[in-house]
C-alpha cells in the first residue's frame, strides 16, 4: 500500500476505539447503496451513462406503466404461489434459498431442465418448477424441519427432488443442499424452526430482515472487499424481503415500512439489460472477456464493478423516474423486476444483446 492510499478498515477501526463520528443507532441500514456508490465512484472498468440513464428512465417509466406494472404483477406468474400464508412464507424462503447460478454453457436443448404440468423450464423458473413438482409429489421440500430430517432428506431424495429431463443436473447442487441444511439448523435454533418467526423478529423493516439474514446464515452474507473496503451486496437476503412484499402485497409477512431501502438484486440479467439501455458500459477487455463467454470468479474485481455499478445505476433510474412523474409507484424492486422480465422477454425473441458475465457463485 502506498502512502497516498487509504486503508478504510483501520479508519473504521480507529473510529470506534476513539468514538470519532459514531452515532446513536438509528433504524436498520443493509449499507449495500452504500456500497454500490463506493464502488462506483472507484470504478475503473465498469461506467455508468448519464444521457442514456435519463432516456432510459422515460422508457421505462413509459412501459411499465403500460403494463401496469406491480406487486401483483409477481404473483401473476403460473408458477408463483398464489395464497398469504405461512406455506408461502416457506416456499419463498426455500426458492431464495436455492436461486442462485442456473446458467449453463450447454445447448438449450442439453442444459438442466425441470418438466412440470406438461412444459419445460431452466433457469430460474426451473427451480420454481423443482418446488412445485415436488410439492405436488409429498416431499415436503418447503420445510425447514425436512431439510433437518437425515433419515427423510437425504442426499438422494434431495437429487431426486433436482432431477433434469436432461443428463446435466442442476448446477452447484452440493452447494444448494449445504445451503438447505445450514438454514435449516439456523431456524430450528434460533428462529423456533420458523420462517414466519424469522419475518417477525425483523419488526417489518425491510433492512432489518436483510441484516438478520446475513447476521445469522452464511449463506447469505454475500459480501466482498473492494478497494480495501468491505463492501455489501446481499443479492438474495434482499429478494427475499422482496418476494415477500410482492406475494403478501405488502401486507401481512409482507409488511415493511422501510421497502424502499432494499436496491437492485445484483445478479446476471439486469446488468446485461443496463448494457442494451446503453445505460452500462464496460471497458473493452472487460467486454471481450464477456462476449467471449469466459468466466469471471466470484470477488474479482470486474465482477463486483459489474455489480455495484448496476446497483447505482438502477438508483440513478429510479430518481430520474420519480423526477419525471414525482408520484410514480416506483422503486428499485419494481425496476428490476421489470428490467429482468424484459431481458428474459427479449431474449425469447431473439433480441441481440450482450451475454451475461459468467461467474459461478451461491450468491447469485
């Protein structure tokens, strides 16, 4: 480290041995914006378009408003549960538990797929898929206390409950059941084995549920050091709180009253999207490396520009949205819920874009 260079740990550490600029404990703060600014102002591979943000913004705003686009737009989807109850509560838990790194370097036709009610799904709707089926077949697989169960929830059953209509199983799926029965330990000591408790004790703060998520499992607390700063980005704790707010429709399991705190949920798609907007921008190794298809490890400094930088330039969308219509039911959870589905829509339809960054990762 140079002598020019700050060590923001040791500044931090320095602050509160000497009570230098702490304060009193406000309401809960994930710091993940906070990050996301961090890193963009640092960014050196990674740039964010102001011009195209600004028409990008009136785009979006135009066509989700078209669409009518809502909380209620998530429970529209087949396979999204449809009731506000505690079994929702769990299956929203279970999938973003396990939604994290479906990409496959193989053909569509060779990659792992789920068949259920007599269609075929990847990607993040296959494990929607695997849940469902799975459910429809007796196996609890939504239970905190069954992922606990050796003598029920082995190995096997799990692999079953996984099974691909294709030879490639499920990415990462020693990884997916680690994660099952960490969490599943995690509820049945701390949480009463309850979701619903879990929710409770986050006293409807949307902040508050991300932070106790990444306090109490590991595999959640999806964190990084960029610049030597740690930095936050808690992919999944986030849609979870998410999820809940648009299946409950903010209300019961679903009640926040700081929602709008939660960012963008840094993952593959939107950033790709952000590019096609014009709004993203990568430098030119960075975007060969991409449309290349070579992967990026997990905490590589590209991957966490490519992350941060989306987080920031999903805030700047939204202001400009909300400056343009001030009363816009608008946040970032809306706006990346839309941008995901108008990536998937136009990837269906054969729309030219830029691949999504390869990085194989539980945190997305």
């Amino acid at each position: 480290m140079s002598d020019d260079e700050v060590d923001h740990e040791l500044l931090d550490l320095l602050r509160k041995r000497f009570g230098l600029g702490v304060k009193e404990d406000g309401p809960p703060e994930t710091k993940v914006l906070e990050s996301a600014e961090f890193i963009y102002d640092n960014s050196i591979d990674v740039a964010v378009d102001m011009r195209s943000t600004k028409v990008a913004a009136q785009l979006v705003l135009d066509e989700m408003e078209k669409r009518e686009y809502s909380t209620k737009t998530w429970s529209s989807h087949e396979l999204h549960p449809k009731t506000q109850d505690e079994n929702t509560a769990n299956f929203i838990f279970t999938m973003d538990l396990l939604n994290f790194s479906f990409w496959s370097e193989k053909s569509e036709d060779e990659r792992f797929a789920v068949e259920y009610k007599d269609k075929r799904w990847t990607g993040y709707w296959g494990l929607v898929a695997v849940l469902q089926r799975a459910l429809d077949d007796g196996i609890p697989i939504t239970s905190p206390e069954f992922w606990i169960d050796e003598e029920n929830c082995t190995d096997e059953v799990l692999r079953n409950v996984f099974r691909s209509v294709n030879d490639e199983e499920a990415p990462m799926l020693e990884q997916r059941i680690k994660c099952l029965r960490e969490a599943g330990r995690v509820l049945d000591e701390e949480f009463d084995g309850s979701v619903v408790t879990l929710v409770e004790d986050a006293k409807n703060s949307a902040a508050g549920l991300v932070n106790l998520l990444a306090e109490k499992f590991t595999c959640f607390a999806d964190e990084g050091t960029f610049e030597r700063k740690k930095v936050r980005f808690l992919k999944r704790a986030q849609i979870f709180v998410a999820d809940l707010w648009a299946a409950f429709d903010g209300q019961g399991c679903g009640e926040f009253n700081d929602i709008d705190k939660i960012t963008m949920f840094a993952d593959y798609r939107i950033p790709q999207m952000l590019h096609a907007l014009g709004v993203v921008w990568f430098c030119p190794s960075l975007e060969a490396k991409i449309r290349r298809l070579e992967t990026i490890e997990s905490g590589h400094t590209w991957e966490m520009q490519i992350r941060g930088c989306s987080i920031w330039a999903v805030e700047l969308l939204r202001k400009e949205m909300l400056q343009l219509k001030p009363d816009a039911k608008v946040n970032a959870i809306l706006i990346d819920f839309f941008l995901y589905d108008l990536a998937k829509e136009r990837e269906k339809e054969g729309v030219e874009a830029i691949p999504h960054h390869r990085t194989r990762s539980i945190w997305y």
